[in-house]
C-alpha cells in the first residue's frame, strides 16, 4: 500500500478552487492508501506574524478538511507544530542543501523579486517542505502545480541525504493535478483568494450567490451561440458528470441562452452541493473538543511514525550517544 501525504496552508476561508484542486483528491485517497494530511502552520510563520490570525486560520483549516469527508479513523491527521520532530530534521537537512538550491526556489525569489524582503525560514521554506515529506516516509505527495519545484527540491535533498549517509529516506513522487490550473475565479484568472475572484464554500450564502452572480460573461447576443471557454461554462462544468456537461455543452451551442439564469441554477447547485458540508462544519465548530482531540490523536501517530525516521536519521548522521 502506497503512503499518501501532503501539508495544507491555513490560508483563511477555503473556496472551491482549493476543493476541486486539491483537497477532493486527497480525501479521496482515504479509501485506498494510507493518508497522512497535516497542516502546516509553521509554513504559515513565514507569512503571519499575528499569534490570532495563524490559531483561528490554522483550526479553521483543520475543521473545513473534516467536514468535507476527511475520517480520522481512515487518516493520520494533525496540525503541523504538534509534531516537531520536522524541525530538528529540517536542521539535519539543512546541512546537506546546497544554497544555490534555495537561491533558485520560485517561493523564494519571486518576493524578493517583487522587492518583498524575505525572512531566513522563507528562504529555508523548501527544507522545511522536504522535511514533512522525508520524517513521513511519503511515496506519493499530491500537490497544486505550484509546488512542483518544492517537490524536485525534497527529492534532490533525500538523494544526496542518502547518497552520503546510506539509504534512510525514500524518495517521494509528485502527484500533480493536472486540472488544478484549470478553476478559474469569477473573472476567469485561476481561483485565489488574494485575487478576490473565489467563490468561497462556507461563507454566508447570500455572499456566495452574489459572487456566482457577478461571474464574468460577455456579450454575445442571446440568440447566438455562446463561448464555452468561459469561466461561467467552466466552473458550472466541475459540478457536473459526462451527462450533465453533454447537456450543459448543447445549451451553450443552442441560441436562446440567458447568462442570469445559467448563473442562478449554478448558485443553486453550489449551494446545494456543499450543503451537507455546511451542516457538518457547523456541528464541528459546536465541538472543537472533539476537533482538538483527533489532531492530538493523530499528532500522537504522527510523531511516532517521524521518530523512526529522525532516529534513523540521526545514527546515520553519527548522532547517537545516549542510546
Ligand atoms: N508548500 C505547500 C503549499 O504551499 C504546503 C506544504 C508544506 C506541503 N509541507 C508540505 C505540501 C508537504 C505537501 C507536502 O501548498
């Protein structure tokens, strides 16, 4: 059985870019691998200094994956500072990562670039990253399209980690989802919140119909046919199986076709789809008892799992003197 594993920003309120890029695949890698799925608060440092912000992000986040189907009896699931073990390996890590690796890391250089000045764990971001995947053990590590080169990064650190030291980690395979790219916001970029063009899963419902509503169309006369290669035609299309999309496919190529109404039925299927969810995210919010003590238990497996590893680790390394 293959182990599964991938981190999650706590990025504030989730949209239906992140469901649909990401975090749909992951639960549905539950049913037939071994998933380990944390979230990584100590990536978020690099960014959020505000003690408040980075606690109501990071449970949010951890409550938004289990109301969307995550089962805590399925996965290992934890927030990532309760197991800091990847911390000491990050440091173990760091010593076998040639800087020009780092200096080339896009996270990286496009702030600095943009004339952002970085902070020294923005710059050692990808070690961080390698070192939650390598404490793990993870084969397969489903992730956006961004995070490619942060994976060739992890990879090239195992190898020569291994190279020097003996065969201690594995090498984990990127699983890169191909049509992540392709769920584009309200105005037909990819879906981001820091764009303000995403439709978000669980904020007020008026707030979600009203951005549905305001998606981006153009102004092909009603009685012609309409451009399928639209945001509208694309982001109705997720929601939908071959049948659905076939139908969806000949309304867009009849004449007669109301932009409004296409909009109003797709605010409807959202809002009906994600329902179930709603009413589970709020039960959860009622029981952060119950959240807290699924993260404890699985930061429990979690770290006896990284211990392995670290230990391992660390005898190869010449770092063993007291047992
Ligand atoms: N850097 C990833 C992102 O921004 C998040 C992440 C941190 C991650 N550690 C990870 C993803 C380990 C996969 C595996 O999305």
């Amino acid at each position: 059985m293959k182990r599964v594993l991938s981190g999650i920003q706590p990025s504030g309120q989730l949209h239906i870019g992140n469901y649909f890029g990401m975090m749909s695949r992951m639960i549905q890698y539950q049913e037939e691998n071994e998933l380990f799925c944390f979230i990584v608060d100590y990536h978020a440092l690099t960014t959020i200094n505000d003690r408040k912000k980075l606690e109501s992000n990071t449970l949010n986040a951890a409550i938004d994956f289990l109301a969307l189907g995550l089962d805590p009896q399925k996965v290992i699931f934890w927030i990532q500072s309760d197991v800091p073990q990847v911390t000491e390996l990050t440091w173990l890590l760091s010593t076998v990562t040639n800087m020009g690796l780092l200096e080339r890391a896009t996270s990286y250089k496009d702030k600095t670039i943009r004339g952002i000045a970085a902070n020294a764990g923005l710059f050692n971001y990808p070690i961080l990253m390698a070192a939650d995947i390598l404490c793990f053990g993870g084969d397969i590590v489903p992730v956006g399209k961004d995070q490619k080169q942060h994976l060739e990064i992890t990879r090239d650190i195992a190898q020569r980690f291994n190279n020097i030291y003996g065969d201690v980690f594995v090498i984990p395979e990127a699983d890169i989802n191909k049509s992540s790219q392709l769920i584009p916001g309200i105005d037909g970029q990819k879906m981001s919140k820091s764009y303000g063009n995403d439709i978000p899963i669980f904020d007020d419902e008026k707030k979600i119909q009203k951005r549905i509503m305001s998606i981006t169309t153009d102004s092909t006369p009603i009685d012609e046919p309409k451009d399928k290669n639209t945001p509208l035609f694309q982001l109705y299309s997720l929601f939908l199986d071959e049948k659905g999309k076939q139908e969806l496919r000949d309304r867009f190529d009849e004449p007669g076709l109301k932009y409004g109404e296409v909009k109003k039925e797709l605010a409807e299927t959202v809002l009906e789809y994600f329902h179930p969810y709603r009413d589970k995210r709020e039960e959860l919010s009622k029981n952060l008892d119950y959240v807290k003590q699924v993260l404890k238990e699985g930061a429990a497996k979690a770290a006896a799992e990284a211990d392995t590893y670290l230990n391992e680790a660390r005898r190869a390394m010449g770092l063993n003197y007291s047992g």
